[in-house]
C-alpha cells in the first residue's frame, strides 16, 4: 500500500540541460505518516521558494529545487522523485519552504483514513 | 512526542554517535558527528568569508564567535521535525547540537564580524585586521 519510502529512479541528467556546470544531488530527506497525511521534508539550503518545482504524476511525486551559483559553488539541482500510493489525494498535495527546509504535506484520501465507529447501544 | 519506527541500521548508527560523543566529551571537545556543518571558507585582500549550509536552523540558537583574532566557532541546533502522533518513514536528515572551528587564514577584526543567515545558509563576512591586509610599500628612487 505504501512505498513512499523508496526512491523511484531519478533521471541523471539535470532538467533542462541549460545549466552545463551545474550538479545534481538528492536532499536529505525525512518521511513522516499521521493518520491522515504523509510529510516529506527535504533539506534544500538556498534555495528560494520561487525556484522549487514539484510534481505529482502518474503515482511518482518528483521534487526539485535550483541554487543559483555562488562564489564558491556551481549552481545545485536537488531532485528525488519518491513513488507515492494511491492513497494520496493528488489534489491537496501542499508545499512550503523554509529557511532551507522544503515540506511537501500529502494529505491522505478519506477512505483510507481511520474512522471512529460510534457503537450505539 | 513522535514515535519513532527506525531503519534497523538507525538505532546501531545512534549508538555509534552516542559512542563517538562520549568519546569527545571525554576528550574535552565538542561532537563533530554528523550534524557537523561543512564550512566553505575564502579570502580576498579585504576579507576572510565562510559560508555553511545550515537548513533549518533557528537563527536565535546559532552562535558565532571568533577567539584569538582568526579562531571561528559556529555553534547551532537542528531539531527534528515534531508531529504529533507520528511514526518515521525515512530519517535522514541529521539533528542535534554541533560545534565547528575553524582557523581563518588571516587575523580578523571580531567587532566587524557580519553574519546572515539566508535561505538556510549562513554567510559570513569577516573584515581583515589591518595589520594582516596587504600594504602597498613606496619605493623611493634615490
């Protein structure tokens, strides 16, 4: 049912191929599940919101983030795409991003969801 | 408080650290495991610059000091993320107390010290003392 945790195969390649020196590596992530979501957290240092891309299709939520260059660095891809279960709802899938910290909250459909029977007597 | 269902490896790699921390305290040094911040540092004629990639971090916990004119010490927390009735997945994301020093390459002057802390990413400009800038000798002809 749920195989969030494993990593579907990231295409090698950066996105566009506009950025010749640029490298692509796959932010550190953490995977949480509550009762009526899945969060994934990914550590994306300095990288604005404006520059985040996520995608959810075809059961495969793909998340990539683009820092500019520095000084110092070559300009970074993070990318990872997770394969998500079908009890995701696609559709109120949200995103934030936070000093560094990318959260993508996946809200779980309602039939899957517990429910509490009310026993009557 | 979150429960937590670890990679089985994950419990061994905690006492791995816990082992390594023991032994740094005793030691006399703080941990540098595996929270530890890479720091990028580089210098021009004005100024000696460190970055680290810091994501997360609360700013009000980091601390930046320089001892000794050209002794850097970054020292910050990450914590976990904290949601209420749930169990891990995947856990890669390190956390706990760091510590890092560094010797710059150049005497710097401490009370002109400039820190950002930007997009998770900590930026510091540490202005040269003027006995360590590179002075401009006039050579007298005779």
């Amino acid at each position: 049912m749920l195989n969030l945790a494993t990593d579907a195969a990231s295409p090698a390649s950066s996105p566009n191929g506009t950025e010749d020196r640029a490298v692509t590596v796959g932010p550190r992530v953490d995977v949480l599940e509550t009762e009526s979501e899945f969060l994934v957290v990914a550590d994306m240092p300095g990288v604005k919101p404006g520059d985040v891309d996520i995608r959810f299709e075809k059961g495969e939520l793909s998340v990539h983030g683009r820092r500019p260059a520095t000084r110092e660095y070559a300009p970074t891809n993070y990318q990872r795409v997770f394969k998500v279960a079908d009890s995701v709802a696609a559709d109120k899938i949200t995103a934030d991003l936070k000093v560094g910290v990318l959260t993508v909250r996946l809200p779980k459909v309602e039939a899957v969801k517990p429910k509490r029977i009310a026993v009557t007597g | 408080m979150s429960q937590i269902r670890r990679h089985p490896l994950g419990s061994l790699w905690n006492d791995f650290n816990q082992v390594q921390d023991e032994f740094a305290k005793w030691l006399g040094r703080a941990s540098t495991v595996p929270t530890a911040a890479q720091l990028t540092v580089w210098e021009d004629e004005h100024a000696v610059y460190a970055e680290a990639d810091l994501p997360g971090v609360d700013p009000a916990k980091l601390e930046v000091t320089v001892t000794e004119g050209n002794q850097l010490t970054v020292v910050g927390e990450r914590t976990p993320p904290e949601v209420p009735g749930s169990v891990w997945l995947r856990q890669e994301r390190p956390f706990g107390k760091f510590t890092r020093v560094v010797g710059l390459p150049a005497l710097v002057d401490a009370d002109k010290v400039e820190a950002k802390y930007v997009d998770g990413v900590l930026k510091l400009t540490l202005p040269k003392h003027e006995a360590a800038k590179p002075r401009k000798i006039v050579v007298k002809g005779e």
